[in-house]
C-alpha cells in the first residue's frame, strides 16, 4: 500500500503525540506551525512544541503569520499531499486549503463532538461540571467543529480531575485515536457521521477575565471554575483590595452560615469560605507577587481574621 503524504498542522504540547504517531504511519512532508512567540521574563522569541519535535526529526517547518495567505496557500500546493492533519493549530483553513488534499483533511478534536466546538473544549467542559468528555476524529469542513464525525473515544470526568490532569490524559488519547482513523482511512473503512447542530454547544476562547470568581454562585460551580482554569488564566478574587489565585479547591458538606465570599471557619490546611450554595474549601492560593502555595502555609505567616470576606 501507497505511504500517505501528509501535513501536519498544529502548535502547542497537546499536538506533539498525534504528530510522532503520524510520523510513524505516514511520510510526513511538512510541518504547519504558528510563529515563533517571546515568552517569559526576557520575552525571547520560543518555537512552538510542535516546531521542536519536527526539526529534531528534519521534518520542514512552514510558519506563516496568516495560513490563509495568497503567498502562502500556493506552497500547500506545490507540496502535493495525500491528507492533511489538524491538531489545535490556532488558525482556520481556507475552503482552498481544504480542497488541496485528494484524501480530506483530518481534525483531532478535544470533545465528543458535537458538543464544545470552539477554541476550548477542554476547559468549558470543566467549567460546566460534565460527568465525561473524550476525543474526537472528522473530516474538516469549511465551518467551526462541524465536519464529519469519524471515531470517538470517551473519557470520564472524575469530581477534582483538573485542567492539566484532563489536558494529559485527552492528548494521549486524541493521538491513539488518531491512529486508529489513518488505520481506517488506508484500509477504506472509515464511516462518516453528520454531525447534529441541534445538540451542539460553543466552547469560546479564553480571556484572563474568564477567571473572575463570583462568590454568589454555588461552591460547586466556583470548584468547576478554579479546576478548569487550573493551567492558565486561573480562579481569581481579591482580598484587602489585592488580587489573589485560588489554584486548588475542594467541596465539603460542612454547613456554617456564612455570606458569599466570607471565611467561615479555619481547618489545618483549609479555609472554608461561604458562597452562593454551600461551603468551598480553598486549599492552595497565590498572593500578588508571590508563588503558588498551600493555604496552610500561607495561614502561618499571615494573620487573616475569621469572617473577613473575599471579593
């Protein structure tokens, strides 16, 4: 059987998997990446992960500012490929680019589609409290998420699983999955599912605003909130007029009366703070300027008072 020519596009860690399986099944002719970015406190420029594994194996790398460029859409032409695989590339394919490949382009996707369309399934999903989520394989199609759906593997949500835990565990399954559909694809037994609009959802990029925590809602959907949020922007409020993180939460069937946002009560390692529904105990916090630490050993260096209120 013909080795299918493929390119690949995608940017950050959770395309690194699906690359190295296609490098195994596929001749792999060129790498599609977002442009070098600066990142941290020198703000130097830093190539994507997905930049990283190619040139480690001599695959060439193409970094147009814009995918759908006139002068670049003719390169994607000129190199001929079979197929073309998408995993989180950041960009959205022209109706050109999608015709270029005789075999369709394939997009691994972070929900059971076709709920979480959009640029963050992962996250929403947390934020809403699903039960379950998983990995999806479709042909892409000129909209947002709505190709064809093609193979699905489902992952339970367990009640504290946060953003980096779901991020892992969806990444290694997404490029197992999406060895099974290059499988399917060459052996012709792949099957197309429509997707159903009507039960679909969006999924919306997120801002550092997303974090903002409403002390008025229930403990259960500020839990949802702090572990969606656990990799980037996070859960924030403030405190003495001073913006602190709140990384790490846990529910309890404690019950004190207590205002929205107010510390009801101290444990060992906890505070329990009042909400809109129930009590929410914070584990780990971030003050302004500070690292990331537990809540116990911030308590024994600063002298909060019981009943002052978070906003």
């Amino acid at each position: 059987m013909k080795q299918l020519r493929t390119i690949f596009m995608g940017t950050p860690e959770f395309s690194v998997p699906c690359l190295e399986k296609l490098t195994a099944v596929t001749e792999v002719i060129g790498v599609v990446t977002q442009p070098d970015k600066p990142r941290g406190r020198g703000q130097h420029l830093q190539p994507s992960p997905v930049k990283v594994f190619a040139q480690a194996q001599g695959i060439p790398v193409y970094q147009p500012v814009k995918i759908k460029d006139e002068s670049f859409v003719p390169i994607l032409e000129q190199l001929k490929p079979d197929l073309i695989v998408v995993v989180a590339f950041g960009q959205i394919l022209s109706q050109r680019i999608l015709d270029i490949p005789p075999a369709g382009c394939i997009n691994v996707h972070a929900s059971l589609l076709p709920r979480y369309r959009g640029a963050a399934p992962m996250q929403r999903c947390l934020m809403d409290g699903e039960a379950q989520t998983g990995v999806t394989t479709m042909f892409m199609d000129a909209g947002l998420d709505t190709g064809d759906m093609l193979l699905k593997d489902v992952l339970p949500i367990g009640p504290d699983m946060n953003m980096n835990e779901l991020h892992d565990a969806l990444m290694e399954r997404g490029a197992a999955l999406l060895l099974r559909t290059i499988e399917a694809l060459q052996q012709g037994t792949l099957v197309r599912e429509k997707q159903n609009d009507a039960a679909s959802n969006y999924a919306p990029m997120l801002t550092k605003d997303t974090g903002r925590i409403d002390w008025t809602k229930s403990a259960q959907e500020i839990h949802n909130l702090v572990r969606a949020l656990d990799s980037w922007p996070g859960a924030f409020c403030t405190f003495d007029n001073a913006k602190f993180k709140i990384w790490r939460t846990r529910l309890t069937d404690q019950t004190i009366a207590a205002q929205p946002g107010e510390i009801a009560a101290f444990t060992a390692e906890s505070m329990l703070i009042g909400t809109g529904q129930g009590l929410l105990e914070i584990l780990e916090l971030q003050a302004p300027n500070k690292k990331r630490m537990a809540a116990k050993d911030y308590l024994r260096g600063h002298a909060i008072p019981l009943h002052a209120c978070f906003g």
